[in-house]
C-alpha cells in the first residue's frame, strides 16, 4: 500500500501535537523537577512511583489502543486526547496530595496513550511514504523536542514573571503560586492545539479509507507477531526508552552535583530540550541517505559511551564544561535512538496497514520503563545521596544501552538479509 503522500502542515501539526501531549505529565517535571519535588512535597521515589502508574495504565492503553489506530481517522483521535489531557492540567493545578496525584498520573497515562500515540506513529508513517521514513520519524522527533523547547522556555518565563521574590530567596508558597501558572497556561495551549489538529490535520477521503481496517481479527495479530522485526523492536525500544527516561535526572544532577541554584537547574533541562530538533533534523536528513538500521546502532554505542563518563565518576562539580559536553554526548545517542527506532519499521517488513496494531504490541514491552524506571532511578537517587546515586543511574543507562546496540545490530544483519 502507498497512499497519496500528506501536505507538509500535516507533519507539523503532528509535531505540535505529538510533544504537547506530553507537556504536563513529563515535560514540566523534567524542566522543574526540583520545584516540583517541593511545590507537592515529594521525593524521588514518589515522583518514580506517580510515572510507575502512568506506565501500568499506559501498557494496557498500548495494546487496546493499537488496534483502534487502524479503525478510525487520527485527527480525531489526537484531538480527543489533547483536549482530555489538558483537563487534567486544570487538576494539578490545584497542587493535590500524593494520593489524587497517583489517580492524575493514571488518567494521564490513558489520555495521552489510548487515543494518542498509535494514530501518531501511523500518521507519521504515512506522510513519510516509502522513501522518507526517516526524514519522517527524524523531524517528528526532533519538532517534538523543539515544541518541548519552547513550552520549556515559555514556562520558564512564565515562572520567573510571577516569581516576585529573588530566585535565591523565593518561598515554596511562592514558587507554587508561581508554578500553578506555568500549568494553567500549558494546560490552555494545549486544549488550542487540539482545535488546530481537528480543522486541519485531514488527509483525503480516499486515502483514510484505504488506511482502515474494519475489523481487527486474531489472525491479524498472528502475523504482526510473526516479524522477527516486531520482537527486536520490543528490545529496542525498551532500552532506548530507557535512555530517555534517565535524561529526567540532568537537571536534578545539575542541583545536588554541580551545585546550581533551582532556576539554573531548570535552565538545564531547557537546555536538552533545544538540543533534542537539532538532533532530530541532523539523524532525518542522514537516515534516509544512510541505512537507518545502522545508524540505530550506532545511536546505542553514543549513548553507552556517555553513561561511562557519567557512571565512573568522571563529571563532578568541578568542571561545568565537561559536565555539558558529557550530557551531550549522552543524549545525542539518546535522541537519535527515539528517532529511529520507529522509522526501521519499513525496514522489517511491518504492514502500512496494520501499524495501529504493530505499535500497540511493540510498545506493550517497548514502554515498560514508564513503570520500572521512574521508582529505579527514585530509589538509587534517595538511598545513595549526591554523586554516588547519580553514578548507579548511569550504569543502569549503560547496560540498557549495551543491549539495545546488541538488538539493534541484529536487526541491522536482519535487513541485510531480506534485500
């Protein structure tokens, strides 16, 4: 199957949409997370445990809402999904007690995946076409980490414009008054962003009927199952997505190691968040020039060769430059990871058509670490305070890479083999 390829403002409302989802269950923790640690007065482990649940809702959303990617128009969908996320927002504005903030954090996890992320992959792979699978994922991913960037950027604006006190000296009350608007504000952006996709992200009457299936039948999953490509990517994803998790604690290294104040903190997860497009545009444009499987392994031996400088102890509060240079590098193999690893589709030989599908079982394994990571990274960073917690994090991250270049290189030898 090869539909009629989509206008160009089709990917950039995916774009828009596919990182605003995800602004205020993830994107505004990472960017604060010291001040949200302190504004709902949590720690580590229960800011872990908030993801953990989102994740046990988010792998049965996976699986129910694959199938349902296949059924229905995505414009649609997403803009559901936006609009029931963002209510949400209006929730955690209200700064409430861990307990609500677990039932959040398990709405979230179905809003932002049931509806969402399956119409998303298969959206992008249709505009992408045959020949433009990576430019496709490349400039998703990285247009995801620029939206991510400047909803970082206004938050931090926002956050310092209501801040009357100086930085040093401000109150958590007055950091909560200050943060309950950084929500608001996205929560409302996100709801527009919605309205957007539903006027105008539409494809052709023809083509979304060609790109249904009508009903979704256990033989149809048989043969998803069947690809060996469906398999390695479970592995691949699992530990890419690994990766992406641990880029959470930057900023939280930033505070306890490098000894930053709570706005320069923030200012570093900022910082990841304009280097994300960067990235994504650079492994776009090379991934369709260059064999996208091979670039995917060399995304994970990046990223491993990052996690050792981290993880041996060699970053510590005395050099600022190393400590960028060595975040670099980290995410670098990071983010051309997430780039990727969607984009091989085509490579193992996944149908158009049963994408929805493909997605939702792929990332039943894929995205577990939305459930072990976040408390993994919360009990090593409590337990073992400063750098000595920060170093088992980042052996955690190297593992995870070493096995996902393992499965990466194996898909590699795959699409070799099938040419």
């Amino acid at each position: 199957m090869n539909p009629k390829k989509a206008p160009w403002y089709f990917l950039l409302l995916l774009i828009l949409a596919g990182e605003s989802v995800f602004i205020l269950p993830f994107v505004l923790s990472r960017v604060f997370r010291p001040i949200v640690l302190e504004a709902f007065d949590l720690n580590n482990l229960q800011l872990g445990i908030c993801f953990s649940i989102y994740g046990i809702v988010a792998l049965g959303s996976y699986l129910l809402g694959g199938p349902l990617a296949d059924r229905f128009a995505p414009r649609k969908l997403i803009a559901v999904a936006l609009w029931m996320t963002a209510l949400g927002g209006f929730v955690y504005a209200t700064f409430p007690g861990f307990t609500i903030l677990k039932f959040l954090y398990g709405y979230w996890g179905f809003t932002t995946i049931f509806l969402f992320w399956a119409p998303m992959i298969k959206a992008t792979r249709v505009w992408g076409g045959k020949t433009s699978q990576g430019k496709a994922f490349g400039f998703l991913d990285g247009g995801r980490g620029l939206v991510g960037a400047l909803f970082g950027t206004i938050g931090l604006l926002v956050f310092s414009l209501f801040l009357h006190s100086k930085l040093s000296e401000a109150t958590v009350p007055e950091s909560k008054m200050a943060f309950r608007q950084v929500i608001l504000i996205s929560s409302f952006m996100i709801i527009l962003v919605g309205i957007l996709v539903w006027f105008f992200m539409k494809l052709a009457p023809q083509t979304e009927e060609e790109l249904k299936v009508h009903k979704i039948t256990f033989p149809q999953i048989k043969r998803v199952l069947r690809l060996p490509a469906v398999w390695l990517l479970m592995v691949i994803i699992l530990c890419a997505y690994v990766g992406y998790k641990i880029t959470d604690v930057f900023s939280l290294y930033a505070r306890d190691v490098m000894h930053h104040n709570r706005v320069e903190s923030a200012q570093i997860g900022t910082f990841l968040l304009f280097v994300r497009p960067l990235i994504g545009i650079v492994i776009g444009i090379l991934a369709d020039r260059w064999q996208t499987t091979a670039l995917l392994f060399v995304s994970f031996i990046v990223s491993f060769s990052g996690a050792l400088l981290f993880a041996m102890g060699f970053v510590s509060g005395s050099s600022t430059l190393l400590f960028l240079v060595s975040i670099l590098i980290v995410v670098t193999g990071v983010y051309a990871a997430r780039c990727l690893y969607f984009a091989v589709m085509e490579k193992g030989s996944i149908p158009l058509e049963l994408t929805g599908t493909a997605v939702g079982v792929i990332s039943l394994i894929g995205f577990t670490p939305d459930i072990f990571a976040g408390p993994a990274m919360g009990i090593l960073l409590d337990d073992s305070k400063g750098i000595s917690g920060h170093q088992q994090v980042f052996w955690m991250l190297a593992v995870f890479s070493l096995i996902g270049g393992m499965a990466a290189w194996w898909y590699f030898k795959l699409d070799r083999s099938s040419r």
